[in-house]
C-alpha cells in the first residue's frame, strides 16, 4: 500500500469510484481509493440503478448528461463490456395541471443543455406504456435516454479504468483516523498502515458520518429505508416486442421498470421510516433491512390500479435498503465547510444515475479549483449550522415522501420549520407575515390579507400579485420596513485588511472610514465567485477601526471559507463572523429619512449622510449601525441591529413611522424592484460559468488597478470575447414570470437561458434576466421566451428601466 499520494477518496460505491476515474481523467494519477470492504457493498449493490436525465435545474441535467454518455462509453468496451439499457424512455406521469406546467418548463430549461424532452397527453403515455391505465392522468413528461444499468459492474468498470490510468484501490482497508497537519495535508490512518495526502474526500454513502466525525465534522444526511420488489414474468411484457419505458407516478408514489420479463417496482410510501439514526452495525455489509409490505399496502394499491397487470404477478424478491438523503434532496459535492484539502460527494439517493456526472464535476473542482458548470446547487457549504441530524431526518422524510414531486415556485414545505428566528418572528407573523426560507431562515415573503389567505402554487403569476403590487406602491410614495435576517456579516479587522480586501476584489475597494463600496470577487479562472459590499467603520466604543464585509445570507460558510482561503500568513487580517449576531431592518421610501430622523439622533440630511455612507447611532435607545444603501431604488436604509436589541429597534421604527405612512413589505416586493433596477442575485444571475464583463460588471472591473485574484485569467478570457452577455429582458406576457433556466429562441435554436424573472409593479413590465447570444445583446433586440411551453416575445431593453439615473435612491 502506498504511503503517500495525491488524493485518498474513502468510499468504493459510486460515488468514490465514480471521483476516483475522474480525477485520472482530469491528470491525476497519483489516486488512491479505500473501501472498508469490497467495492460496492454499501447501498450501491441494491440499487434499483435508474438513469434519467431529468432534472430540475440546468446543472444536473448537464451532469446526468455527462453520465449518460460515460455509461454508453463504458458499456461499448469489448474488454469489458456493462449491461446497460440504454434508451428505453421514461414517462413520468401528471394528474394536475400544475404538474403538466412544470414539466413544460423543464422541457424549456433541458433544451438549453441540448436534452430534448416531450410533454406528452394520457392517450399517448398509455401507447408508450401499453401496461398503464389513463384514469385520473392528464400527461406526461417523455425522457428518451431513460435506461437503467448494473450497479456493480459499472463500479468495477470505473475502477478498472482508474487503475489503467495509474490509481490504486484498497479494498477491506477500513479508515480509522484522520489527521489534518499544519500545512492543510491529511494522514489517512487505515488498519493496514497510514497514508499521507494532499487531499481526502469522504464518498462513504451511508457511513459518511463515521468518517466525518473522524475529522471533526457532521454532514446533514440522512438514511431512509427504501422497498421494492421484482415481479415473476408478466406475459404482456415478454410478448411485447421491445423492452417496456420507465415509469414515475407522482400520483401514487411508485416508479417500475423492466427487469428480464418482469418488473421492479419500487415505493415511496407515505408511512416511511429513517434508518441509522443511532449508529450503523460495523458488520451491515452487503445486507438489506427486513421486509415489511405491509408498510407499502397504500402505494400498492394505487400501482394496481395504474398498472392492473400487476394483480396477475407474483412477487419473485423483495428488496429492502438504506439510500441517503440531505436536507433539501440533492446531493452535497464539493469542499467541505471550514475545511481545507478535503472535500465530499454524498447524499446521492439517486447514486448510480448519476453518479458519474457528480463524480465528473467533483474532480473537476478538485483538480482546476471550479466545475465546468456552477456548481452551488450540490455546493455542501449550502447548509450552515442549522442542519443538525434531527433537522435533516426530518426533511428526508419529506423529501422521500414527495420523491416524484418537484417544488413548484415559492412553495415552502412545512417540515423542519422553522429551523432559525428572529425575535421579530412572532411579531410579524401575528401582523400577518407569510414566510419564505433563506438558509434555514424564515424571512417575511409578503403580508397576507387574512390568516386563511393561501395562494395557488403555480408557474403563472398567482394571488399574491395586488398584494406585492400594493406594497410595492406604499414603498414607492411612502416608505416601508422589512427585516432581512441572516445576512452574511464579517467583520475584517487589523492593518492589513484593505490590501487584503483590494488583492480579492476585482475593482476598487473604498477605504474611507463611513464609507461603502459594491464589488465582485473572481476565482482564479477569472469568473465571478461573490458579490459583497465593503463598510469602512471607524474605531468607536464599539470596536476597532473595522471593515464590515456584507453578503447574500446563503454564502455564510462559502465566503468565509474564501476569504480564510486567500488570506497570506503574514497579513494582519482577522475574520469573525457576525452573521448569527445581527439583523437587517430595512427602511425604504421617499419618507424613509424622516422616518430615520424621528428615531435616532443626529443628521440625516443627503449632505451629512449620502447615499453610500455608513454611520454608528441608536435608535430609540437601540444600537444600531445604519447604511444608506438601496436594492430597491428607492431612498433606502438598511439599519443593523445587535439582535437583543432588535425588537426595541423595531417598535421605535413603528412608532416614528405611524404619522409617514410606513407599511411592512416582504422579500417579493424587494424581488420585484430589483428586477426594475437591473440589480443582480448572486446564484441567480451572478454564477461561476461566467466572467464579469459577459455579467455587465464592466464597471466593477479595475484592470489597470494591479494584482488581483482572476486578473491573468480574465485578462486572457477577455482576448477571446464573451460566449453569453447578461440582458434584461420585458417580455410580452401577463400570464406569469419567466423562470430560471428557461430556454430563449430563435426559431429552433436556442440562444440564452433565462436566470431571473419578475414583475414590476412600478414600470408594469414583466422582466427578465438571461445569459444570451453576445450578437443578441444589443439594445431592442427581439428574440423568443419559451415560457412552460409557449412561445412570448422578449425584447432587450436598457438596464434599470425605474430610475435609470439612479436619482431617487440619491435623494
């Protein structure tokens, strides 16, 4: 066994045998994976083994079409051929018009990624499908690569060609330490000796928390037991002529396809049960947990009735298994949270699937630092502390439970709620706040008209309109308060914190005390990597003289983790979190400053505080640190409170309000104005598969400037000229918003990807964001939408449509 290598992966199922072929295909030989038995031995080898290529965002369709391609590559092998059923199709069924909507959607988004799915009706689901009936079905959703593959011949393949490539694997080598040293390498100590890395990565499926607790860490993943069976043969299946498509019914929780001249069906029941919970049998290897059907007689039934073939079947085998799931339902690749050198690829519940796709881009960000797509929808630093075990038990239930069910927009599931609070929680929920979740918070969505005012969940703009649309309006002529909770804040200290800063962003960093800045950071490719604002504080007796770092509540592990990243030895820089200490009240309006003035002391005036300064004061008798900064365009203020004071500062904002017209407003208004001021959302519009200057941060950029992380990189992109450019759009519907990842067309051809969309209450356009063709990005340009299905005029149009001279949040 070696006793040094580049990269131990600690796991031989799919994911660590998928990491490990990747990182030889990457460049790296120099590879190791150890598996505590035989390959395969943990829920890889009971895989029902589906492989689709849906899915619900744009990055893991692009994944799963990654792992489409390898399979057919690896099956097509002479020497070592796989059993793979490759283009069967799969339909995956709706009874609601919601669901049919959404699949249109998806259809939209795939196409974008070169996937061509098919949005079919209930007649023609049942020509595809001749076992199924078409009672209570509308449609469908028609994935022509869906297939499936054997579990543990693709793992051995993956291995094999690992092993050619110069990687060796340790099988019955159980790991049994890790130690991190000074210089951020690992020893991997394992009951047959030690081995010393550069990098580890935990791929252990089910026994990730054995190791994670080996080096100090717990991931949010939790097991569920999952049931199917195998059917003895079906006559119409053996005498059909061709192998039977896929099948996935949201309707009655269950999914089947073909094996030999049968079925496996397989159940997501409503009375599920987690597993492992208090620890895992050192000696479960290769095993199943105990039958138990009766468990499952509800989802039977409804497969009965969709597939009455199934009453003349019996039961061949039944399979009962472990498979994990992580609070949200995807997995966790990528750098684990405040660590370095050591990474993850867990939580994949739908492991064989897709697993080379994740395997693909984990390597990727392994060996080059970034995947080829953005990465943040499996990025594991998208929980933070919040996601304990029980947490996560309780959303895999959910998850597991709603398997066939995607999230339609702003719908809010109740498990695990609410997972973080504020003291204002209960103040505005009993003033009729309805919620939405950032990074476990619960933050005010919009103010309900009554208690039992509940929108319908649809892709079309819904109930909620006049609502935002009304507090849109008070913000515009009056002024309005909202809390914003979780905000990222670091606080930076020490003398070398502004060449600290200036070395990590990509334009100019302020550096005068009560002042603010906007930037961007790159990584090393030169792509955006982070949005921040820079608060210079000056020394008081609250603190040292200071620089308040402030981002989007969901990068608190993500930007901690690159600014401790990039930070040299010999700088005198000191990072702390205040992220959990504070909270955002937001006052926003024209009367905003009278507001402001009524409550804190001293002067408020344009000419004492302009827009972009930074002040410490009281409110009421709250401390409070005030900013003025707007996402809104209007005047704003954004007033950070030390959370035991945040009620005080909240009833004194009320009080002084009450003679200005002030009215609550929620995160859709703020949504809904940004989008009139071409303001961008960082993971909507601002991602790693792009540069600054194809974002239209080109004023953000200072070039001449020096030294700065991504410069080299950028300055060699931008030789080549930009592949997309970010435009907003208005786009000629009001049937509903445009949603990420919908495709723009011209004719057949797509041509840009929509990132963010909204009404705008205050210009009455409906706006986009997209990534589009750079020959598109002209001004008045027309190209086409394709919104659920239906094809809308979308026109570029000239950033900030309100407000373009920006004199109203100046004023």
């Amino acid at each position: 066994m070696k006793s040094r290598t580049k990269v131990v992966v600690i796991g031989g199922g799919i994911a660590g045998c998928s990491t490990l072929y990747h990182l030889t295909q990457e460049g790296w030989a120099d590879v190791v994976l150890v598996e505590r038995n035989e390959l395969t031995s943990g829920t890889t080898w009971h895989s029902a083994a589906q492989v689709t290529n849906f899915g619900t965002n744009q990055t893991m369709v692009g994944l799963k079409s990654h792992s489409i391609k390898l399979y057919q590559d690896l099956s097509a092998n002479p020497d070592y051929p796989i059993n793979y059923h490759h283009g069967d199709g799969g339909i995956r069924l709706a009874n609601t018009q919601a669901q049919m909507q959404g699949y249109r959607h998806f259809a939209s988004m795939a196409r974008g990624m070169d996937v061509h799915f098919e949005v079919i009706d209930a007649e023609e689901c049942a020509r595809r499908h001749p076992l199924i009936s078409t009672e209570n079905l509308i449609g469908g959703l028609w994935d022509p690569l869906d297939g499936d593959i054997d579990p543990a011949q693709l793992c051995q393949a993956l291995a094999r060609a690992a092993r050619l490539a110069g990687a060796e694997v340790y099988r019955n080598t159980p790991v049994v330490g890790l130690i991190q040293h000074k210089d951020d390498t690992w020893t991997v100590q394992t009951e047959h000796g030690d081995i010393d890395c550069d990098i580890v990565v935990n791929a252990c499926g089910y026994r990730v928390n054995e190791v994670g607790a080996l080096m100090g860490v717990h991931h949010p993943v939790a097991s569920m037991e999952h049931q199917y069976f195998l059917t003895e043969e079906i006559p119409a299946i053996r005498d059909a002529g061709h192998r039977m498509p896929l099948l996935r019914c949201p309707i009655s929780d269950f999914y089947c396809r073909q094996e030999k001249n049968g079925l496996l069906l397989g159940f997501y029941e409503q009375d599920c049960k987690t597993w492992g919970m208090d620890g895992i049998d050192p000696n479960f290897v290769n095993a199943l947990c105990p039958d138990d059907l009766d468990r499952v007689s509800d989802v039977l039934e409804g497969a009965f009735a969709r597939m009455p073939a199934l009453l003349e079947a019996g039961i061949h085998t039944v399979v009962n298994g472990p498979i994990t799931y992580t609070i949200d339902g995807a997995p966790l690749v990528g750098p684990i949270p405040g660590k370095r050198n050591a990474f993850c690829i867990i939580g994949l519940r739908a492991g064989l699937g897709e697993g080379g796709g994740h395997g693909w881009l984990l390597a990727q960000q392994i060996v080059h630092g970034e995947a080829c797509y953005d990465t943040w929808c499996l990025d594991p630093r998208r929980f933070t502390d919040h996601a304990n075990v029980e947490l996560t038990a309780l959303k895999a239930v959910e998850d597991y439970q709603n398997e066939f069910r995607f999230h339609l927009p702003h719908e809010h599931r109740p498990a695990g709620r609410p997972a973080k609070t504020t003291a204002l929680t209960p103040v505005l929920a009993a003033e009729g706040a309805e919620f939405t979740v950032v990074n476990g918070w619960e933050r005010v969505d919009y103010i309900k008209p009554d208690p039992s005012f509940e929108p319908t969940l649809s892709f079309d703009f819904d109930e909620t309109y006049d609502l935002v649309g009304a507090e849109v309006a008070n913000v515009q002529s009056n002024v309005g308060l909202s809390e914003v909770n979780g905000f990222n804040r670091i606080e930076i200290t020490g003398a070398d914190r502004h060449a600290f800063l200036d070395r990590l962003f990509c334009g100019a960093v302020t550096r005068r005390d009560g002042r603010i800045g906007l930037g961007y950071l790159l990584n090393h490719h030169g792509m955006v990597k982070a949005e921040a604002t820079v608060a210079n504080l000056p020394a008081s007796d609250r603190g040292p003289a200071r620089v308040w770092y402030g981002s989007a509540a969901a990068s608190e592990f993500h930007d901690m983790d690159w600014l401790k990243q990039n930070r040299h030895p010999d700088e005198d820089v000191h990072l702390r979190s205040l992220t959990n200490d504070y909270t955002i009240l937001i006052l926003a309006g024209p009367k905003s400053r009278d507001v402001l003035a009524s409550c804190a002391r001293g002067d408020w005036s344009p000419a004492a505080f302009p827009w972009l300064s930074v002040r410490e004061c009281f409110v009421g008798f709250a401390p409070a640190t005030v900013m003025a900064v707007s996402f809104s365009g209007e005047l704003a203020y954004e007033i950070h409170v030390p959370n035991p004071s945040l009620y005080s500062a909240y009833l004194a904002l009320r009080r002084a309000g009450e003679r200005f017209g002030l009215k609550l407003f929620g995160a859709r208004a703020i949504d809904s104005m940004r989008m009139e001021k071409t303001f961008l959302h960082w993971k909507a519009d601002l991602i790693t598969e792009f540069d600054p200057f194809e974002t239209g941060l080109n004023r953000f950029v200072r070039l001449e400037k020096g030294d700065f992380i991504g410069r080299d990189a950028l300055l060699n992109r931008d030789a080549d000229g930009p592949r997309r450019k970010l435009v907003p759009l208005r786009l000629e519907t009001g049937q509903g918003p445009a949603h990420a990842g919908a495709s723009l067309m011209m004719g057949d051809t797509v041509v840009g990807t929509i990132t963010s969309g909204e009404w705008g209450h205050r210009t009455g356009l409906n706006l986009a964001h997209g990534f589009v063709d750079p020959s598109l990005a002209e001004i008045g340009c027309k190209i086409e939408l394709d919104h659920c299905g239906k094809r809308v005029n979308a026109t570029v149009i000239a950033p900030s449509p309100y407000d373009p001279d920006h004199s109203r949040l100046r004023a």
